[in-house]
C-alpha cells in the first residue's frame, strides 16, 4: 500500500474554501485515492474517490495531476460542522482486499 | 437508509474477562470488516470477511478472534482482556458493486 502524507491538522475560517493535499510517491498503477471524514468518537464517513483528474460530488471535489503522486481534496466554504479529522487512503480498493489502512490523518477545524 | 448497526454501544469489562462484539451491515452487503480506535490513534484494520469467508487479516492479536454468520451479521470474540484492548471498535460494510465502506457507530470497550 501506497505510503499517504499530508499536514497534521489546519485551520479554516467559515466560508472559506479548505484545500487538503496528500502526497503519495509511491502510488501504483491500480491504485485509487480515497478521503474519509471523521468526527470525534463516530466511525469514519467517506467523501469521495478518484483515479485521476478531477472528480466532484455534492460535498468535496478532488483534484488529481497527471502523475497522480498527490491529490488535493477541496471543501467549498466550510462550516463549523464540517471541523473533523480527514483521512487520505491510497490503494486498489477494487480488489479483493479492500480493508482500509489509515495513516495520520488532517485535524481541520473551522473557526467562527 | 438502513446503515450498519453495532452492539452493544458501550461494554466495561474487567482484566481477563471476554467480551463479544456484534455487527449487522447494511442489507445486501456481503463483505464486513472490523477496526479498533485506541485512544487518540487512527483506525488499525484487525480483520474482513467476504460471503462468511475471511478474506483479510491485520493486525487482530491471537487473543480475538471473528466470524460471519449466514445471516451476514458478525461477531468479534475478545478474550484474557487487558487494559490496551480499550478502544472504540469500528465495524464497516461494503458491496461488492462499490468499495466505500461504510461505518457502524462503534462500539467503545473500557477494560478496567
């Protein structure tokens, strides 16, 4: 499993729009990039995933170059709800291992 | 929507005792996994099963030990407690049709 990198923790105000690098050097070829959210005590939720480009849902967009050895999530304008800890997973999660190993993750926090 | 259910919620136990977990995922996902939280750490994978099989193991010490039953719910069996078995235990599900997991509300073991 690709090893994942990103800053230990931010801080936002509300409104603003959060961008979350993660680097990942080693990715490999079947590899897919993964972001789950976190709040404290509660299991963790997924955001979103991609293989390369550009993917967007109605919650976050992620943004990945050509040579897929980072990626960027993209939170517009937070709220203070959205303050947690988020987690970059790089693997093949397409295959029959699909456990997700968690490094440290990003406390985000949003302040008023 | 139905989303994975954990019981019990909260378990005290004393050193030595054991202790059972159980999981019910989300209907039609035939594929569980457990994680364990400890105190301010990240989630560590300890097993998944697929169709009542395991298909993966991490870092479960040989004192647990897992199954999945026909109805797909899972149990996680924890014996000879010790205090650093404390932790919030995750458990999550996923299809075989998308790899997001997704995650119960825990199940928090305080060993005394």
């Amino acid at each position: 499993l690709a090893k994942t990198t990103q800053p230990i923790s931010m801080d936002s105000y509300e409104g603003q729009e959060v961008n979350i690098t993660c680097s990942h050097n080693n990715i490999a070829t079947n590899d897919y990039i993964t972001w789950y959210q976190q709040f404290p005590s509660q299991g963790p939720r997924f955001i979103i995933q991609g293989y390369k480009t550009k993917v967007t849902n109605e919650v976050a967009s992620l943004f990945i170059p050509a040579d897929r050895k980072s990626s960027t999530l993209s939170l517009p304008r937070v709220s203070l709800s959205d303050t947690a800890v988020y987690y970059c997973l790089v693997g093949d999660f397409s295959g029959s291992a699909r456990q997700l190993t968690f490094g440290s993750g990003t406390q985000l926090t949003v302040l008023p | 929507a139905a989303g994975v259910i954990q019981s019990p919620r909260h378990l005290i136990k004393e050193k030595r005792e054991t202790a059972t977990l159980k999981c019910y995922p989300i209907p039609r996902h035939d594929t569980v996994y457990w994680y364990q939280q400890g105190p301010g750490q990240d989630p560590q994978f300890l097993i998944s099963f697929y169709e009542k099989m395991q298909s993966d193991k991490g870092s479960i010490p040989d004192r647990f030990s897992a199954q999945q039953f026909s109805d797909y719910h899972s149990e996680l069996n924890m014996s000879s407690l010790e205090l650093g078995d404390s932790a919030l235990y995750f458990c999550a599900s996923s299809s075989t049709i998308t790899s997001e997991q997704y995650f119960g509300p825990g199940t928090r073991l305080t060993v005394t």
